[in-house]
C-alpha cells in the first residue's frame, strides 16, 4: 500500500481514455476522448479535495498511445505511473476477473496502483533518445523489408518468363534505395 489518496487508473485505447477513480473507499469511472486535456477537465474537480501531490494516475504502456497523456499529466505537474500491462494481467488473473472491458481494465489498474504501486513515476525521454528511438525502428524496418526484398528477388529470378530481366531490374533499384537510406541512417545514427 502506499501513501497516495487518490489513485486514477486509465485504459488507454487509440481513440479514448477509459479511468477509474478510487478514493475513500469510493471508485468513480468516466471516459473521454484520446484528448489529455479533456482528461485533465475530468479530474481537475478532485483536487477540490485532495492536494495534486495526493494523486497517482497510473497508465499501461501501450506502444504509443500512452505517451500523449502521460507527457502531458507530467508537464502539468501530475505524478503518473506507467507500468508493464504483463503487471497487469498478472494482478487480474491473480484476482481471477475474466471480464475485458476498457471498463473492468481502468479499475484493474487503478486497484494495482493503489495496492502495490511503490515504483519509479514516469519521467518522459529527452527529446535526443526519443529521436535516436525513432531512427532505430526505422533502421529496424527498412532492414526487415531489404531482405522481404531480397527473398522475393531471388524466388522471382527462378520463374520462366518473358521480361524477368526488367522485373528484376526493378527489384534490384528498390534494394539499391533501401541500402542507401539504410546508410544514410545509420550515419545519422552514429552522429
């Protein structure tokens, strides 16, 4: 258990913002759209009661969906907590729920928060790191489609036809792009 009075969990989904609240043995749900300042506009009337300190709002990662809001919660002053969703489906499995809602989800998180949460708060990457991450899976990306490309080039060049030279011709201009921006990237990279 640890000290927070107020504990806001939130399903993240693409398109909206699924959260349960829970203070004084009380627990309050609402949704809005994937807009962190309709988000804010929901809890602000809590902190009529409970000091912003008081508060924990606690996010699954999910890729990317989370970052708008957590960002946003962080630079406004929010503590905010984004744990690992495998903490999540162990705590639900653990209290044995079957029930998938975006719903049943916030209130998950919110009771894991509530109950167990005692670790580091979210803290967003520098603008550099989030930078080189970014380049990374592209790298990671062109990468993968090189040797789709490669593969698919090789089986090609086994199939009797007319104009296979043009066809592979064009497949080789393709790899010959992609390893170029696969150098360029790199260099950027290593910059």
């Amino acid at each position: 258990m640890n000290s927070y009075k107020i504990v806001v969990g939130v399903d993240v989904s693409k398109n909206s913002f699924t959260a349960t609240v829970l203070y004084d043995n009380k627990k309050e749900t609402f949704e809005v759209k994937s807009d962190p300042v309709e988000f804010e506009k929901k809890i602000k009337p809590y902190l009529k009661k409970f000091k912003q300190s008081d508060m924990l709002i606690i996010m699954e990662h999910t890729g990317v969906y989370h970052l708008k809001l957590a960002n946003y919660l962080y630079e406004n002053g929010y503590k905010v907590a984004v744990i690992n969703p495998f903490s999540i489906r162990k705590f639900m499995e653990a209290k044995m729920t079957r029930v998938k809602t975006d719903k049943t989800d916030s209130y998950f998180i919110a009771e894991y928060g509530r109950t167990f949460f005692d670790g580091e708060l979210y803290k967003p990457k520098p603008d550099v790191e989030k930078e080189i991450e970014v380049k990374l899976k592209i790298l990671e990306d062109l990468q993968q489609q090189l040797t789709m490309l490669k593969n698919k080039r090789e089986s090609l060049s086994h199939v009797p036809m007319k104009r296979l030279k043009e066809n592979l011709e064009y497949y080789d201009e393709l790899i010959r792009k992609i390893e170029k921006s696969i150098k360029e990237l790199e260099k950027e990279i290593k910059e």
